[in-house]
C-alpha cells in the first residue's frame, strides 16, 4: 500500500500481487502443481501473459537445483545478451533471441514423479553459424549446422535434430515429453553434438503426479 498526505488530504493506492515461491532447493518441492520455466541464455525474466507463465533467468546447475551444465550464452556484442532477428511461429520472441551454445546438459534436482519437460529451440541459421559457434579463437571456423542428440535421463528423445534444415532458420521449434523422475536422480536432459554447436533457447518442467 502506498499513501501520501498532502496538506490536510489523504491519498492512498494498494495493489494485491499473486505469486509461488520457488525454492532454491527443488527436492523440498513435493507441490503436484510445481512448474519451473527458464529463459535460456538470458539473465532476465520474461512473462507470457496469456499463459500466465514466468520464464526465470538462467543460472548455472547447482546441486539440488536447477541449472545449466556447460556452453555459453551467445551475445551479439560484448555489452549485448542475445540477438534482434525477428523469430517466426510464436508470439514469445524474446524467449527465442536469447540462447545457451556448446552445452552438455540441463539439470532439475526435481522428487520422484512423472513430468513433462518442454524445450525451445530457433536456429539462427547457415548466415550466423560462423558468429554464434566459433567457440575457438582458430581462423578455421566450423561453417556446420548444428546437428545433435538430445537424452532425458540417459533416454534418446531425438536423434539427428538439425533445427535449420528440419523446421527453417529463426523458427521457433518446441519438443514436449513425459518422463519419470526416479530414484531421486532428479531429471537431466543431455546434449550430444554430432556438428556444429548444441543448443537450447528455453526450458519448462511441469510436475503431473
């Protein structure tokens, strides 16, 4: 509530304010409602209003969190997150202008239970490629779309995803699974690059039983 006095008049305006705490520790969550989305590659928030969901900036894995396991984020200049080229097939661009390269994994140290794990991708493309992936200092620059694996929990989900020439350059791409959490192993969801650069622009996981 804020107020103010002004001579002998009073004003005052308050505002109620809806909101989940999420622990920094994610095996304390035992919440069938819990859900966690992260704005990958960004260190802001991002809030989709229609689907009432808030993206939470990224952060290195940290036992007993969340968080990512290598890479690095991508900057279109040393002071500047992320890039400005209009993404196709969404109405959430901002989610995919910002990214993480080069990871291994992503990790959610979640209970034991059933989820749904949701991951966003949109590639730049064959323009870009030679900006983005030179992650070494070599004049010799990998000219190569990126092509990998992706894994949950040692599980292949998808096998040879080439997102540039499956689904188009800067399209926005979503891939939803239901996996298991088990044995308090938590969920990891793994990268194996088979050319070019991994990467992943957002993550959500949603707890269903």
């Amino acid at each position: 509530m804020a107020r103010g006095v002004n001579e002998h008049s009073t004003c005052e305006d308050a505002m109620q304010i809806d909101f989940e705490i999420v622990p920094a520790i994610l095996n304390q969550m035992h919440n069938k409602a819990f859900q966690l989305a992260v704005n990958v590659g960004s260190n802001c928030f991002f809030y989709d209003p229609i689907n009432n969901t808030t993206w939470l900036p990224d952060q290195a894995y940290k036992s007993g969190s969340f968080g990512y396991v290598g890479g690095e984020l991508f900057r279109s200049s040393e002071t500047r997150i992320g890039h400005q080229s209009e993404v196709n097939l969404t109405r959430n661009v901002p989610l995919y202008q910002t990214f993480r390269y080069g990871l291994s994994a992503y990790k959610f140290d979640v209970t034991d239970g059933e989820y749904e794990v949701e991951l966003h991708f949109a590639d730049l493309g064959n323009k870009q490629i030679k900006e983005v992936y030179d992650v070494n200092d070599s004049q010799e620059r990998s000219k190569d779309i990126s092509q990998f694996n992706v894994l949950i929990n040692g599980k292949k989900v998808i096998e040879d995803f080439c997102p540039a020439v499956q689904y188009g350059a800067l399209n926005a791409i979503t891939k939803t699974f239901v996996v298991q959490a088990k044995e308090q192993n938590g969920l990891t969801v793994s990268f194996e690059q088979e050319k070019g650069a991994t990467f992943l622009n957002a993550i959500k996981v949603r707890r269903l039983n």
